[in-house]
C-alpha cells in the first residue's frame, strides 16, 4: 500500500514519543514541547482518528529530580529514575491533553503481561475500551518492576507490539532525528523492503537519556510491517510534524506494509509467546508446513529440545536451527519424546490416549 493511500485510510494510530522529542539537554520535561505534541494530537482527534501514545521520557525526568547527569547502569537505579519520573511524565501529559478537553489514561506494560495469553486480551481490551470511550491512552514500559528477562529493551519495540495489540493502521516513532539516513546523509524517504543494505545503514547508539536507536526502530519496522501496517519514522521536535504527515507530505521515512494482514491471533504468537523448546522436523514436514498450509503431526518430528508443558509456544525448526515457525503444543515435551516419528494412528497405543491427531494445529502456528 502506497503512503498516501495508507495515511488516508488510517484510522487508529499509535505515536511513540522519544526522550529527546519532550525533554531538555538536562533530561528535565519540556513542557513547552508536550503542549505542542498534544495539540497536534488533538488535531487528529478532531479528525476522528483514534491515538495511543507511546511515551518515552519517564527515566529522563526521574534522573533530572535526582540530580543525576549520567543514566545508571543498574536496573534498581534505573527503576528508581522511572518510579520518581513516571508520575511527572503522566502530570504533564493530563495537563496538557485536558487544556484540549481529552482525557488520558495511562497504561504501564511489562514483557511478561503481553506474553500471557490471558493478560494480552485483558490488555487489548482495556485498550479499545479506552479508545472508543475517546480517552488518549498513554503507554510506557514498567520500569519500576521490569527486570532484564521481562524488559521490552526500548521503546520503539513496544511501540511496534502495541500496535499489534490495539491492530493500528499506522505507526510513527517521532526521534531526535528525521529518518533514516543513506549513505551520503541524506534521509531515504521509503524503504519497500528491509534488505541487508538497510540494516548496514543502521548504527545502535542510543543517547544519553533513551536506550533506543536506529537499529531498535527497524526492529519495530520489522514487526509493524510484517503484520501489514505502515510505519514513518520523522523528527518529532520539528514545528508541526504530525499535522505535515497527515496531509500527507513527504516527511520521514515510510517503510512499506507486508500487502496481507495478519490476523490477531498470529500477531500474538509471532510476537508476543516467548517459546519454551524447538522442534526439528524432516523436509516432507516443512514442506508440509510452509508450501502446503498443514498442521504439524508426529510423523514429522525428527528431534525435540526443552521442557515444555501442553499450550506452550516452541519454535519449529529445520535440521541445522534455522526457524520456520512457531506455533502451541497440544503435548508436553515427555510426551513429544515418545511419539515424535510415528504416524497420527498409534499415538494412543503409545500414549494410553491422543489428545489431539495434531502436535500443533495450523490455526495456533505462524509461518516465519
């Protein structure tokens, strides 16, 4: 879909907001510039677009009340800036939304709540209750409790997950920097496909204050893209940036949406399951899969690696580890073990009982 045709038809978008976009040098708050944000947003609002805000800054702001010029490196000091910034992060915003007549909602996400099946609906469906109530949410990692296994790592990742999660047509991650650049400096305007030449334009330097860089934003252009939506990456300190994207003109760098759709239950499993084991399939079994649109039966199984538990995510991989899919059991990793290789028919000699002739049925699998 061309740019102008998806900015068009956008309806739902989410807005990740960058430290450096609404903080100062001093990783103070710039007041000024969340009031100039939210006017823009209200804008689209009045348009009848619905907006989620994806809001980076609360570390900055927490480290500036501290008196700290240099980020920590420890998670309980970094969780400490965020628990004192947060609730400033979310003063600012209230405040500068209700001038405009919106109220906001804040939303606070660890890894772990989007990973749960469970906890990813309940998430997805405050998310639209809020939207068609006309509230702004304003999402941001929980610092306060997020530690290295269930950190989302920036915000440009959760950015791309939310809009799977509330299936927004369009992403724009607003940066200090208004795209990405090409070789001579100049900023390439659209990227159809992300090839290796893109990624060799990427350098992963975050700044002082935020923990992204460019390489974390074409991870979110991975994710965003691959379910079907558009994502523009533009200066987010430049007059007015929200409103010269939405008429449209050429501002920032469009990255190009897969042409199908994914639904919403692929986009959790692609995305959100963090898989517990692998299981190596033969060839007749991968054709089976990627060429052929099939479950994956025992027959296939040449190999099972972790402990899993029946409803767990597992990758599906070939001989030698390269991944073809993921997908959820329908049997444990004991019971994998004793009836990988043989045909649908004798999982119940074997087992005692079948729970189900498929390990893994293709509505709860998505093909890399």
């Amino acid at each position: 879909m061309k740019r102008k045709e998806l900015i068009k038809n956008t309806r739902r978008v989410v807005i990740k907001v960058g430290t450096r976009v609404i903080t100062n040098e001093d990783g103070t708050l710039n007041d000024k510039q969340i009031h100039h944000l939210a006017a823009q947003v209200a804008g689209l609002k009045e348009k009848g677009l619905q907006v989620i805000i994806v809001s980076s800054g609360a570390i900055g702001a927490g480290m500036a009340v501290l008196g700290l010029n240099k980020k920590p490196c420890d998670i309980s000091g970094l969780q400490a800036c965020a628990a004192v910034g947060q609730g400033r992060l979310i003063e600012n915003y209230t405040r500068a939304f209700s001038k405009r007549g919106y109220v906001t909602a804040q939303i606070l996400l660890t890894a772990e709540d989007l990973r749960q099946r469970a906890r990813f609906l309940n998430a997805r469906n405050t998310v639209f209750k809020l939207l068609n109530e006309g509230i702004i949410p304003v999402v941001n990692e929980n610092d306060t409790v997020a530690i290295d296994e269930i950190k989302f790592g920036d915000n440009d990742r959760l950015s791309a997950l939310v809009t799977n999660l509330a299936q927004a047509d369009l992403l724009i991650i607003l940066s200090d920097i208004p795209g990405l650049y090409d070789k001579e400096g100049k900023v390439i305007s659209r990227v159809a496909k992300i090839t290796r030449e893109i990624e060799d334009l990427c350098v992963g330097t975050g700044s002082l204050l935020g923990t992204g860089g460019m390489v974390t934003k074409l991870e979110a252009a991975r994710i965003v893209t691959r379910s079907g939506e558009g994502i523009i990456i533009a200066n987010g300190r430049q007059r007015n940036i929200l409103k010269t994207i939405f008429k449209p003109e050429i501002e920032g760098t469009f990255f190009d949406p897969h042409t199908e759709k994914l639904a919403a239950r692929k986009r959790w499993l692609a995305f959100f399951t963090q898989p517990r084991g692998e299981l190596v399939v033969d060839k007749g079994a991968r054709e089976a899969l990627t060429d052929k649109g099939k479950s994956l039966l025992a027959r296939g199984i040449v190999a099972i690696d972790g402990n899993f538990q029946a409803g767990d995510a597992v990758d599906i991989v070939v001989k030698g580890g390269k991944k073809i899919a993921c997908g959820l059991v329908n049997y444990n990793s004991e019971e994998l073990a004793r009836i990988k290789g043989v045909n649908t028919a004798s999982i119940y000699r074997i087992l005692g009982y079948k729970k189900s002739d498929e390990i893994i049925h293709r509505n709860n699998m998505f093909i890399v």
